[in-house]
C-alpha cells in the first residue's frame, strides 16, 4: 500500500498492514495552499507564504509555519512575521480521503506590538486555519480501496513520527 503503505514484519502473522504517507507526500499537499492572501476589509492586508512541515511526533500532530509579510494594499508599518498552526488528521470514507483537523494557532510573531497588529496575527491565524481545515492531504487508490474492502479494513488510528504518518488499519466496523 504504498504512496502509503507496507506491513509488519512478515513472522508477525497477527498483524495488519499500516499506510504510509511520508513527509514529503504532506508537504507537497499542504504547498499548494500558499501564498494565500489575508484580506481585511477588502484590502490585502497579509499574504502568508513559504509553508514549511514539521512533524510532532511528540504531539502526534502535524505542524506548519509560514512567513507574514504585508499585502500589497494594507497601510505602511503592517507587521511581518512568522505563524506556527499544528493539525490532526482524521479519515474521510465518502470520498477515501486523510484530511486535516482541529487546526490551531501554536506561534505568532509580528513585529513591534501595536493594537493593529495584536489584530493581525489572530486574525492571520484564524484565516490560514480557515484554509487548512478539512484539507484532504492523501486519498486511497482504487487498488487500495479494493484491497482494503477485500480484506474488511479501513483506516483507524494516526500515528506521527519523525519521517511520516502511519495510518494504522482496523477491522471494519458494522
């Protein structure tokens, strides 16, 4: 099952196969997302960029920073700086897919603090959140969907490590 896959050792005859998406499957996924513009009132205050992945193993969630630099139609002196947002994944059996969730706001940084820009950053947050949420970021084969349906499988529980996301399979629940 790769793009995602593989199974436990083969002596392990107990256990079920795992899916498998690396880093670099997440990474390319979430990419396609940015440069995202941040509007406010109209205006292209923000534009976040330069998305880089992180994985919390530690968590068991995904992470994501990326720069704030002022949009080309907000006032002078709009902060630039940094946001960190950290995310789950969940499995969606309508369309096959492994999407994102509960995304939260972990790191914001902006420049000197005025009250414009204490606005800015949550308001940032809130709107790259908004984008990521429910992203799908992996979808089964019809290989693997017939696989899995051939043997009563689907996905179960999300594991984060330092190279990639392990999806463990579980019997199918009636």
């Amino acid at each position: 099952m790769n793009g995602a896959s593989s199974t436990d050792t083969p002596a392990d005859t107990t256990a079920l196969p795992r899916l498998r998406i690396s880093r670099e499957q997440l990474a390319e996924r979430i990419s396609t997302r940015f440069p995202l513009s941040i509007r406010f009132l109209g205006v292209e205050a923000l534009v976040a960029s330069s998305p880089r992945l992180m994985l919390l193993p530690q968590r068991n969630r995904i992470g994501t920073e990326v720069d704030l630099r002022a949009g080309e139609g907000s006032p002078p002196g709009l902060p630039t700086g940094l946001l960190g947002i950290s995310y789950g994944l969940r499995y969606e059996p309508s369309d096959f897919s492994v999407r994102l969730t509960a995304v939260r706001a972990e790191r914001i940084e902006v420049g000197p603090v005025s009250v414009l820009q204490q606005q800015a950053g949550p308001m940032a947050a809130a709107i790259v959140g908004e984008a990521l949420a429910d992203l799908p970021v992996y979808t089964l084969s019809a290989a693997q969907r017939q696989l899995l349906h051939g043997l009563g499988l689907e996905p179960g529980e999300f594991s984060v490590n330092n190279d990639e996301v392990v999806i463990k399979l579980r019997r199918k629940r009636t």
